[in-house]
C-alpha cells in the first residue's frame, strides 16, 4: 500500500535494499564525516560496477575497514591489503583496497585543513549550500556537474583514488549535497 501512495525515483525499481536505500538514505543530506567517509569509500570501491552489488556488500565493507573510521582505516598495511584479498565480503580488488587506505589519509588531511571534509566539499557550491535540483525524467538528471568536475579535480590533486567526476556526482547524490530526487518523489525535499 505504501508504494502505491508514495511514488519514488524510478531508477529504485523494485528490489528491496534498492528501494529501502532509495526511501531512506539516498537524497537525505548529510553532514557527518563519518558517514560522508563511508560513502567516499563506498563509491569509489563502485567504480565499474553496479551500485546494488556494493549495496549488497556493504556489512562485509563495514566488517573489513573498521566500520568506516578513516583513522583506524589511514593505519592499515599492506598485509591487512593481502588479508583483504582473501575476504569474501567486498570486492577483492587490490588497487580499490588500497585506495580505501590512500583515501582515508587524505580525508583525514582535508579534515585537518578545512576542520570538516563537509565544509570542504561545501567550499565548491554556490553560497556553500547544497543544491536541489528540479527534474521531472531521469532522463534531465547529469552524470556530473560544473561541482563534481572542481571537486573531483581538486580531490585527485590531494591524492584521492578511484573518484572521478562520474563517482564524485553520484556521492554528492547520495550524501543530498545535490538532490536529485524527481519533483513527483514522495523523498523529494521541499524549498
């Protein structure tokens, strides 16, 4: 009864952690560094792959990287990468594995410099504010944006891995620095 009342994004289809994402998480602003940082490594480990297989791997991701905590994630080793490389829980690519320790050392090095990775990534928008778009197709909705291409360029300078323009857009996505949400969205948020 309740897909009927509310109507979502298409691209949630209809299976179940896809839908449960969508409604709950995707869209909502978040201003959380922890959380920003789990989906930072998140998206970057999705590079080339279908966001709903890294959906389905996410406890094994939270499990093997220490429930997202860029500090204790910057201190693992090479030999953490091997055991890594052994575990079933995410995708076992070696360069992504290694770029989720590359990565949580910059995050930690953005935070020192601009006292949160929020404010950072607030620093490429127009009046640092988020920004809420008004589409009504999935087909009006960018794959990147004059944002994700600064922030993406700027990002790859300091060092961070797998988060071109492409997985900058969707994290901005994710995080409702941008939302995208269709105006007939029961998730979309109102000015």
């Amino acid at each position: 009864m309740q897909d009927i009342i509310n109507k979502r994004c298409g691209w949630a289809g209809t299976d179940e952690l896809y839908v449960r994402y969508h409604d709950e998480e995707w869209g909502k602003p978040v201003t959380s560094d922890q959380t920003l940082f789990e989906f930072l490594l998140l998206e970057s480990a999705q590079a080339g792959l279908s966001w709903i297989t890294i959906l389905r791997k996410r406890e094994g991701y939270r499990k093997a990287f220490h429930r997202f905590d860029a500090a204790k994630i910057a201190q693992m080793t090479p030999s953490d990468i091997e055991r890594l490389m052994h575990f079933d829980g995410i995708v076992r690519n070696r360069l992504k594995i290694g770029s989720a320790i590359n990565n949580a050392k910059c995050f930690l090095a953005v935070q020192k410099e601009f006292g949160s990775f929020y404010r950072y990534i607030l620093s490429f928008f127009p009046d640092h504010r988020p920004i809420v778009h008004h589409f009504t197709s999935l087909s009006e909705i960018p794959a990147t944006s004059p944002e994700s291409d600064a922030l993406s360029k700027d990002m790859k300078k300091r060092g961070f891995k797998f988060f071109g323009s492409t997985i900058c857009y969707a994290f901005l996505q994710a995080t409702g620095v941008i939302d995208d949400h269709l105006e007939d969205c029961f998730c979309k948020r109102k000015d």
